[in-house]
C-alpha cells in the first residue's frame, strides 16, 4: 500500500504461493486484466483508493476458490459488468465509485455475500433483476441519485434484511416495490418523499423499524401502514402538518407504533389523529389548537409535548384537567400565546374561567360543493372562512390532497358584524375562488380548500368534480322527401348518467304534425320520424343530448317537395330541359314549380309558382291565362298564345336565374384552381 504501483502483473505475484492478504490500497493501478492473479490462496485483497476505471470479465477468476473480501472503495469505476464477481465466498466494497447503472444479474455468483456496500456512487439506475441471486444480507445505497424504489430491481431479494436509501432523491414508492422482500426494514431518511401512499408498504407484515426523517412528505394515505402492527417508525423534519390536522385517524392500524413527529410544523391536534398509539413525541411543534379529548383514544399513552404557541381559548379548557389525571405531566410543557393576557404563562396555571371563547383561528363558513361538468366547461368552487384576527390570512386549494400551485384563485375579503353573548363584534370574512377551464377528465377530482392564519389553518370538506360528457352515437341526417312519404329522422346519445334526448323545430316546441298526430317518437329505437309529410313540416329538426353534465345538439333539415310533374302533351321541354313550355295552361297546372340543376359540386334548386286565373270570355275548361289580373279582350287564339308566351317568359326568367348563379360558382371554381396551380408552380 502507499505506493505508485500502477499496473497488477501475474509474474510478479506467482512467488508468493502461500499469500492470504494482498494491500494494494493507495496506489495509481488503473486496470485490472483477465489473468492478472495467479491461482494463490488470497483471502483478502484490498484496492482501496486507486485510479481503477475498468475490470476485465475473469479478471478474478483464479480467486474464485478462496478470496473473501474484496475492496474497491474510492475508484473511478462506472462500469460493472455480470460476470466479474464470479466469487462464491466474497464480501464486497464498492462505494464511493463513479458507478451509474447496475445491470440485471451482476452479482448472481456471489451467493456467500453478506453486505453489499455501494454508497456514494452516481447510482441513477437500477435494472430489473440486479441484485438476483443475493440473500440474507444487508444492501447499503446510501448517497445515490436514486428516483425511485420499484419491484423489478429489488427482484430475487426474498431475505433482504436491512436496505439503505438515505440521502437519494427518491419521490416514489411503487405499490408493489417491497414484495420481493418481506422480511425488511429500511432506511429512507433523507430524500425526496412527498407522500407515502395507500399500499406503499404492502406485503411488510414484520416490518419494525421505518425511517423517512428528513424528507417531504405532507400526505399519508388512510392505507399506507397498513397491517404493521410492530412498526417503528421516525418521521422528523418532515410536512406532515396537513396530514395530522386534517385526516382521520392516519395511524389508527398501527397499535404499537412508536412515533417521532419533531419538527413537522404541526398547529393542531383533531380527536383522532393519533389515536391506538402508545409512545408519541410532538416535541419542537408550534402547537395552538388540541381538539378536545384529542388523546382520550389513545392507550398506555406515553407523550411527551413541548410549545409555548397555544390557543388558550374556551375549548382548551380540558387538557390541563385531563394532562393532570395522567402519569406524564412531567412530560408536558406547554404555555399560551393568545390571548394577550395569558401570553407566556403555562396552560396549568390558567383558571377555568380565564379560558375565554374566540375564534382567532378561521372557521370555515362556506363549503365548496361537489359538481359534474361537461367537458371542456369552466368550473368554480367557492370556499368562504371567517376569523375574529387580523392576522394575514393565507388560502390553498388542494386536488386529491396536492397543493395546487398554479391554479387560478381569487381572493377576497369584507367586515361583517357578528353577534353573540358578548354584544356585537366585527369579524373578518374570507372567500376564496378557484377557477377551473376547459375542464378535462383528467380535472375529476376531490377538491379542498386550506385558509390559514397565524393562529392555525381550517380544512374545508372535500368536493367531488366529475366530468362527463354526452356523446352521439347517432345524428340525425338532412333529409329531402316527396309529400306523402314518411319521413325518419335518427338520434342517440350516451353518458354518466344517461342523457335525455329532446326534438324542436326550428328552435321551438311547436310541430304541425304532432297537432294532427302524424308525429311519433320511440325512445327505445332513437327514432323519430312524421308520416304523410306535408309542406308545412318543412324547417331544422334538432335533436339534444342533456344529463347533468350539460347538454350538445345535432340539426338536421328536413325538405317536403311537392308532387312531381305529370307531363302531358302540353308540355314541352327545351335547351337540354332547362325550358319547359306549358301550352294552353289550365287551373290544374297552378303551383310551385322546382328546377333542379345538379353537378359533381352539388346541386342548386330554384322555384317558381305559377297562377292560373280563369279567362271570363272562355267557356268553361278553356284556357286560362298566368298571372292575377292578366287578360285581353281578344279572342281565344291570342289567349292561348299570350298565355303560353306568358309561361315561356316565366320559365325562361327562372332558367336563367339558375344559370347565373351557376356561372359564378363555376367561375370561382376556375378561379381557385387557377391560384392553387399558381401557388404550387
């Protein structure tokens, strides 16, 4: 040791037949290759703070029979590959390397290991399987880069004792991580917890001893510990105020948990936050508030307690009288800092009397309620609290207890007069907004609001979101139909809950046909549909979708044309059908008449009504002619023929009309083309 040895050769270490203990600590050897020791009986082999950046695969395998210890701590390995340590009596040491990852059964020839030491290494990454093929023994990751404790790394450890993951940067416990390991107790002090969620600690059963001092954990699910009656467990230096303050009995499964709780911002103590334990050390919180008979639960109770921050309000009138009938007075420190007159002084040596009703501490007054959204609506919840303080008030809202930083809130504050036994005082009223848009599914939630003084914080109850929406599964279509035919309009909708379907036309409830009760709705088959359609059923039929979430619509039109045209030898039809000539016009031939002119770009409808007056100088069933008024005192030849260039001159008016409109769409059609060509060009 405490040389310049840089590099490890097999003919320099073959003399040495009989050597146990080979010190090579201190040194400059940068690599050790395959065959690098000759078969000797090593036990001990210590390489201690050198420059080693690589180990060959066999590098040890003239050792395998006899080396047991193996340092290689302060190296700059970052590499270690599966079929190096192919050691079955080893006892290793690696820490303070340069080692990122641990590949899948790297250590699976080690079957006699025993602690596995890999502190102060650049750990980021851990394979599935790593660590396969270890058992009772001790694995100590202490000062890693770890993120995460997962059941794929921590696979084949079924007798894994001890693990250390203090100081990482572990924010996640998966919920099935500790299965492969059930008989563990573990180290987790030091890194980046904020919760310790329901099942975290499932498939622990002997878990005893549990240390997450010094993280930041601020939410324990109901169900985290569960079934750890002999727990152990540290939680200092922590963010559990919120958790204690405001849950129900979180510790309740633990009936033998012995609980540290120092440093954790605590301000006030509910009826059941610690009930079932036996050893409880609130000691270095800014205790105000204890619930009375908080501790009543609470068996074989040893607590120790230390604030001079408290409350001292009629409601904290029972624990110097309950503190005094317990075994640990001694334990119990505990003064006033409001009101004014009782400042300093310790909550024993206040009389009955001097415990006078305030409420300087809010008290919530209005609470958020549960709603259902349509998607992409906006959402409010209001949350209102009152406090007889002046003291700056602080509000949070809380999404499925996360603190929701960016959220939009609004805040706002009023005097009001409040009175009371003691006459009329003025109280301060506090409400607080949170404003949710264009709400997702992701936004369903339970909703909570936190309004905080210096004299302790209220919860508000929790509110539920749930958003839904309605969507079609059928739409109605538009619909053209001869008069006469049975029109059938289809429309269907799906939901939580179930939306209702309702039909209006033209944006009202008023359907002529359902007045002459040719109109039927069947629920059941999403079918609405009129029989004998008639001219007046004409309009936009439109079909709602509405739970409680909201409401959407779908339109469809609906299109009655008349009778078609019965073509006689009266009728004649030119330029391609686009004239159509009605000779010696008759009352029967009076009505709309409908030219359609159709294309691949669609098709375009124009109409025409024609009057057919009876001519006064002509028998009966003698031609007419068109137009109210219209007539000569000529005979009937110059009727007939006025009312036939009347009808030409109708028609043709008609005609031409469709054709203009069709020339500008055609022209704009060219026009389009001719720009897009252009633009590619």
């Amino acid at each position: 040791a405490n040389n310049k040895i840089t590099a490890i050769s097999e003919a320099q270490l073959r003399p040495f037949l009989a050597l146990e203990t080979l010190d090579l600590s201190n040194n400059n050897v940068g690599e050790i290759k395959s065959g690098s020791f000759p078969a000797l009986p090593l036990k001990n082999r210590f390489l201690n703070n050198n420059r080693l950046s690589s180990l060959e695969p066999g590098c040890f395998t003239n050792l395998s029979s006899s080396l047991q210890v193996l340092r290689l701590n302060r190296n700059r390995l970052s590499n270690i590959g599966p079929k190096i340590f192919t050691l079955p009596h080893l006892q290793h040491e690696l820490s303070r390397n340069r080692v990122r990852r641990v590949d899948g059964l790297t250590f699976q020839h080690l079957p006699s290991l025993r602690s596995l030491k890999m502190q102060r290494n650049s750990l980021n990454r851990l394979m599935d399987g790593c660590f396969w093929g270890l058992s009772n023994m001790e694995v100590q990751l202490d000062y890693n880069n770890l993120t995460e404790v997962s059941k794929g790394w921590l696979y084949g450890l079924l007798s894994l004792q001890q693990l250390h993951l203090s100081h990482n940067t572990i924010s996640k416990i998966k919920s099935d991580a500790w299965e492969p390991c059930p008989k563990l107790s573990e180290n987790l002090s030091s890194n980046h917890l904020s919760r310790l969620d329901e099942s975290g600690f499932a498939n622990l059963g002997v878990l005893d001893r549990l240390d997450v001092g010094n993280n930041r954990v601020s939410f324990i699910a109901d169900g985290a510990f569960r079934g750890l009656s002999n727990l152990q467990m540290d939680l200092q230096n922590n963010e559990i105020s919120w958790t204690i303050e405001d849950m129900n009995g979180p510790f309740s499964a633990l009936d033998k948990l012995k609980k540290f709780l120092q440093r954790n911002q605590i301000r006030s103590v509910t009826k059941k936050s610690f009930s079932g334990l036996d050893a409880l050390d609130l000691s270095n919180n800014a205790i105000m508030s204890i619930q009375a008979n908080a501790f009543s639960q609470m068996k074989n109770l040893q607590e120790r307690l230390n604030t001079s921050s408290l409350l001292c309000d009629c409601q904290l009138k029972w624990l110097p009288i309950w503190v005094a009938e317990q075994t640990f007075l001694y334990c119990v420190n505990a003064s006033c800092a409001h009101p004014q007159m009782l400042q300093g002084r310790s909550v024993f040596a206040v009389r009955q009397e001097e415990f006078v009703c305030d409420f300087p501490k809010p008290q919530i007054t209005v609470q958020p309620e549960t709603q259902s959204a349509l998607k992409g609506a906006n959402v409010t919840f209001v949350c209102s609290a009152a406090s007889s303080s002046d003291s700056p008030m602080t509000f949070a809202w809380k999404k499925d207890n996360e603190v929701l930083n960016d959220a939009e809130i609004h805040n706002q504050a009023h005097l009001r007069v409040q009175g009371g036994a003691g006459g009329e005082t003025e109280v301060t009223e506090y409400t607080t907004t949170l404003q949710l848009r264009n709400v997702e599914f992701s936004s369903e939630g339970r909703y909570q609001c936190v309004i905080s003084n210096h004299f302790g914080s209220s919860y508000s109850t929790k509110a539920r979101l749930t958003v839904h929406l309605p969507s079609f599964t059928k739409t109605p279509m538009d619909l053209s139909i001869r008069a006469g035919a049975t029109a059938r309009l289809e429309c269907a909708a799906v939901g939580h809950p179930s939306p209702q379907i309702a039909w209006q036309k033209d944006g009202g409830t008023d359907f002529p046909a359902a007045r002459e009760r040719r109109m039927h709705v069947m629920p059941e088959d999403d079918v609405f549909f009129i029989v004998d359609v008639k001219t007046e059923d004409i309009g936009v039929y439109s079909c709602t979708a509405q739970n409680t979430a909201g409401a959407i619509s779908a339109n469809a039109t609906l299109t009655v044309l008349d009778s078609p045209l019965v073509v006689t030898e009266r009728h004649f039809f030119a330029a391609a059908n686009q004239l159509l000539i009605i000779v010696d016009a008759a009352e029967a031939d009076a009505g709309k008449y409908t030219c359609e002119m159709s294309n691949t770009l669609g098709t375009e409808r124009g109409n025409v009504r024609l009057t057919v007056v009876p001519n006064p100088n002509c028998d009966s069933g003698a031609q007419g002619v068109v137009g109210v008024g219209i007539g000569t005192g000529a005979g009937s030849d110059d009727d007939g023929w006025t009312t036939v260039g009347i009808v030409i001159i109708a028609v043709v008016c008609c005609v031409v009309g469709t054709s203009l409109v069709w020339v500008v769409i055609i022209y704009h059609t060219r026009r389009r083309n001719e720009d897009c060509s252009v633009t590619n060009t």
